[in-house]
C-alpha cells in the first residue's frame, strides 16, 4: 500500500501532504515491530499487503512479502539474530 501523498524529488509540499504520510506511518503502515506471532496475526488479517516488521522476541528484521508461500509463511529474514 502506497504513502496516501505520493511526493517527488523535487515537489515542494504542503504541511498537510506530509502530515497525512507521517500519520499513516504512525498508525503502524510503516515498519511493524511486535513479537514473531503477532506479527503473523497482522499477516493473516491483510494476506496480500507487503510490510516491513521486526520481531522483539526472534530479534530479526524482516519482510512481510505478502505471498505466503514465500519463506517461512510469507516472511523473509532480512537481517538480525538467526
């Protein structure tokens, strides 16, 4: 899901665009973090919807890719512990 202000290099916003994306990011659309399962309930509450998240208790950033049948149920470990 795109930023709901889509802003270019070069674009000189106003104060409301990049508000509507720092509040879109603040209501948890940006990086997810929560432990391993509860980040799998919020997978399976939005199958199809890509994100990136960090799981406290695996200590692991990852990728929700929004495809469960890529890694291990959707997710692939981009860095951390293992």
């Amino acid at each position: 899901m795109p930023l709901p202000k889509q802003i270019k290099n070069g674009d000189m916003p106003d104060a409301d665009d990049l508000m509507a994306n720092f509040n879109w990011l603040a209501s948890g659309k940006g990086v997810k973090k929560d432990t391993y399962d509860n980040l799998l309930a919020c997978a399976a509450a939005a199958p199809a919807e890509p994100f990136l998240c960090y799981a406290t208790d695996n200590r692991q950033a990852m990728l929700y890719t929004g495809d469960s049948s890529i890694g291990t149920n959707g997710f692939i470990a981009l860095g951390g512990a293992l």
